[in-house]
C-alpha cells in the first residue's frame, strides 16, 4: 500500500527479536540502482532516532511517579480548554480543539492532552533537575551529553536524546511532551516497554542472533537473556503497566481486538509540520506471547493502512 517507517518486536522475557522491518527497503538479490533509490532505503529506521511524538510521555509519566510518587501524582489535576498559555506565555495547544477540561494522569495519558503534561512539567513537584536525572537513568543524551548507542549483535541502536533548560519554557515543555529535539529509536522505544511488561523496571536487552554454527555443526555463538540495570522502581513499573493496560483496554479493544495489552499512540510532527506520522508502542500481557512492540508509520494520511491495523497483523502472525 506504498507505507514507510518500520516495526519492531521481541520476546520481552528473552530478548529475541521477532520482527525488524523497514520500509522502504530493498532486495539485494535482484539488484538495485542508486540513482532511484529512495532516502531512507538503506537504514533501518528502527536502530534511529525518530520524533516520538506522545510516546514520549511515558517517560514523562515514569520520571514524574519517581520523583513525586503515586499517590501525589495522581492526586492532581490540570485543566485543558484546547490550549494552554505556559509561564512564559508561550501557547500549548491540545489535538482536541475544545479540550479536555479537569484532568487526572490516567485521563491525560488516555486522551494524550497536550496542555495537562506542560502543566505537569512546570509544577513545582516536578524540579527539572530531577526531570534530566530520570531521563539520564532512562538512556537519554541530555542537552550537551555525548550521544551513545547500544549494541545489537554488532549493530549500534541510537539511544535518545532532548533538549531541556527551563521547566517554563515552551521548547522544554515540547520535549517532554515528544516535539522539539527529542528523539528516541523504535528499538528503545520498545525497550522501555519490556521494564513495563516484566514489572522488573529493567530492560531485556535484544538480540538478533540466537546462534552461529560453522560448517562442521559447531555453535560458536549463543544469544541469551540479559538485562540492563534499574531504570526505574518496580513500583513505577507496576503503576505504569496498569496504566497502559487501561487505555488499551477502553481504547484500543476494538482496533486491535483480541489481545490484552498496555499501549500508547504518538503524532509526531516532521518537516516543520508539513506531515505526521504515527507510532504504536507497546506489550502483550500474556506469558504465552510475551511481546513487545513499536510500529512508525511515516506521513500517515499518505496510506489507506493505520498503525493499529499494522500492530493487529504483526500480533496476529506471531500469536496464530
């Protein structure tokens, strides 16, 4: 149907990758020409930064439960009238024109307000400095950190990175949310979600190859399960996880139905606006197919198929 971006997935309990597909791509075997190749075709966009758009406010979610904890995160509530004004006058404008009205967090990260999470960044319980340290213990470069990467069987993954200075300010505010400087890879963006899923707050580390046997039968190399250290509590995983698992259930159980799953969609807009593309990241909680997931459907209104429909076949073909 001519779509582009990519889809990835994995055993969130193993680490094997299950799905890394990029479009659009080439087949090596019938040739190619340079000279008509489209930009793009020779990366897998999973391994790069991308703007995630609201996915990214799962990691704002996670560093406000570890900075502020449950009960104070939950017991406030922002105010969207379809726009709002930040302290430094700069506006916030929500996808729904007309807005949300008073908000809790489960609500915002279901209706994916804009307004409620600029709010939350400047709320006082909420210092930027500890804002940039959770943000850091997630994976990400901060302002003027050196860009690292992780290592997929030999292959370098881009780690994210954004751009936060003022908690007032409306590029700041931007990042948090998923615009501005903020990138972050499918790969990491499905990472994350692995910490969710397995309620440990660590990440399964991927892996490629499971194995390499030489021409006399021999294995010589072996993928196995590792996992990075605490990013974050296991209480913050847990809250997060029945969070997401919420909006999938009221928002997603007829678009992508059959599954029991935690989810969270993303508009990023690219190209100073002239086009939006579409992320789906998230798991399925079932230990029968523990999967977990990042779809990005780049210039979405250029194709028929939807992010949903494209998770729904990827779930279909791995689970049946």
């Amino acid at each position: 149907m001519g779509a582009k971006g990519c889809a990835v997935a994995y055993n969130y309990q193993t680490g094997e990758v299950l799905v890394c597909t990029s479009l659009p791509s080439i087949d090596v075997a019938k040739g190619y020409n340079f000279d008509n190749m489209e930009p793009g075709t020779l990366l897998s966009k999973a391994m790069y930064g991308t703007v995630p758009g609201s996915t990214q406010k799962v990691s704002t979610v996670i560093s406000a439960l570890e900075i502020m904890g449950k009960e104070k995160l939950f017991s406030k509530t922002f105010n969207c009238s379809g726009q709002y004004i930040n302290k430094s006058g700069k506006p916030i404008d929500c996808h729904q024109t007309w807005g949300h009205g008073d908000q809790n967090i489960q609500q915002a990260v279901e209706n994916s307000c804009n307004p409620f999470f600029a709010q939350l960044v400047e709320d006082p319980d909420m210092p930027l400095d500890r804002i940039k340290q959770m943000y850091r213990r997630l994976g990400y470069a901060i302002n003027d950190d050196k860009p690292e990467y992780y290592d997929i069987n030999g292959i370098q993954c881009e780690k994210a990175s954004t751009t936060l200075t003022d908690s007032t300010e409306f590029n700041t505010q931007w990042g948090c949310i998923g615009q501005g400087d903020t990138l972050a890879s499918p790969m990491q963006l499905m990472m994350w979600q692995s910490a969710i899923a397995t309620g440990t707050g660590k990440m399964t580390m991927p892996h490629l190859i499971a194995k390499v046997t030489d021409v006399y039968g021999d294995v010589s190399v072996t993928g196995k399960t590792e996992f990075s250290n605490s990013i974050f509590s296991t209480s913050t995983a847990s809250t997060v996880k029945q969070m997401l698992m919420t909006n999938g259930a009221n928002n997603y159980a007829y678009s992508i139905p059959g599954y029991s799953i935690g989810i969270k969609s993303g508009t990023a807009q690219v190209k100073e606006g002239a086009e939006e593309n579409a992320l789906l990241v998230g798991f399925v909680d079932d230990p029968a197919h523990p999967i977990a997931f990042c779809v990005l459907l780049e210039n979405k209104y250029s194709t028929p198929v939807s992010a949903e429909q494209i998770v729904t076949t990827m779930l279909n073909s791995l689970c049946n």
